[in-house]
C-alpha cells in the first residue's frame, strides 16, 4: 500500500491516503470499461463518502480533454459537479444563508427589470396603436375626397372600433351617410319595364293644346 501511494498520476497530485488510492483504484478500472454505469455510480459515490470530489472531477476532465466528443463522460462530469455543489451546501452550514441572501437581492432587482420592461411595452403598445388609428383617419379621409364613401366608410368604422372618440370620427360617419342619401336622391330612377311611351296625362295634353293655339293666335291675328 506505502507503494502505491507514491504512484502518481500526470495530471493530479500522488495520493495521500487509502481513500484517494481507492478512488484512482476504480478510476483505472473504469478506463478498461467506460461504458460500465455501475463503475461511474459507484465512483461517485466514493467521491461523495469520502468528499473527494475535487479528485474524481479532475479524472473526468483529463479524459474528457483526450476525448471530447464522449456524451456519457461528460454526464457523469456534470453528476459529479452537481453532487459536488450539493455536498458543499450541506457542509457549509453559511450557504444557504449567502443563498437566501442572493436570492432577496437579486429578486426585486428581476422584479424591477420585469415591471420597466412591461412600462416600456405599453408606451410602445399605445404608440403603435395611435398611429394606427391616424393612418386609418387619414385614408378615409382620402377616399371620401376621391368620391368612395363605401371605402372611407370601412376606415372610419375601424377608427371608431378602436377608439370611438378619436377626433371627428363619427361626424365623418354622419357626414358619410348624408352624401350617401345625396347621391341616392341625384341619381335618376330607370322608367319601370313597359311604361316608356306612356300617353300623356289629360293634365298635360291640355296644357300643350293651349300653348299651341296661342301661339297659331300670335302667328294669325285674324
């Protein structure tokens, strides 16, 4: 055993006690069989009996510099350094009260740059949403000008959708309807089917009777 205790590895330090030979022990073990999980699990729970973690860590990362592309070293590097962080909170009787600390430091400032971010997204909501409504505004008022109600109709009801007392929005409306009823009264009605040469009434026929007897009169004074 005094032999072996003096062997050491290149990239860690001689061991020093039966506990850390035991570790490279199974270490060279797992190298002649990596794919062996059982071998991995009983090492790190070496590592963490005897909290020698630190040692099985520096294993997994000298092989892993030599094999870099190895999924399953990698896991067990990062189980290692997990049981690793674990243990050390559960022996440093100070570090969960350093971790509440952070914790009640570090969460209003989350809750701060959470409640800016939500102030900053509602200017810019109701900065997109104004303008918007005035592209809207704007295009219906183009189309009433170019004469199509119908079209300037449609923007002036999404404008009132989203904002009913936006500027004149619903005068436009009213205004829109009465040009409507105008150009519906100015448009003459087709003559209905079978009346287009209809006999005069009485009325007028004899009113054109008597323009043209008077004229005849004029003409004829004798």
């Amino acid at each position: 055993m005094s032999e072996r205790l003096n062997e050491q590895l290149p990239y860690c330090n001689p061991p020093q006690d039966q506990f850390e030979l035991e570790i490279d022990d199974l270490w060279q073990l797992i190298l002649q069989d990596f794919e062996n999980q059982e071998l991995h699990q009983r090492l790190i729970l070496l590592a963490g009996r005897y909290f020698l973690y630190d040692r099985v860590a520096k294993h997994y990362g000298h092989y892993l510099s030599q094999h870099p592309e190895h999924e399953a070293g990698r896991q067990f590097q990062k189980e290692v350094i997990t049981a690793s962080t674990y243990s050390l909170l559960q022996r440093d009787p100070n570090a969960r009260k350093r971790e509440r600390k952070s914790f009640r430091i570090i969460f209003p400032l989350i809750l701060l740059i959470a409640i800016v971010a939500l102030i900053v997204a509602g200017f810019q909501y109701r900065s997109i949403k104004k303008n918007l409504i005035a592209q809207l505004y704007e295009q219906g008022i183009k189309a009433m000008i170019k004469g199509n109600l119908e079209e300037s109709r449609a923007f002036f009801e999404k404008v009132k959708k989203i904002n009913p007392e936006y500027r004149d929005v619903a005068m436009q409306l009213a205004h829109i309807t009465e040009m409507e009823l105008e150009r519906e009264n100015k448009t003459p009605k087709p003559a209905a089917p079978g009346n287009e040469f209809q006999k005069p009434s009485p009325t007028k026929q004899a009113a054109d009777n008597h323009d043209r007897d008077k004229q005849k009169q004029e003409k004829d004074p004798s």
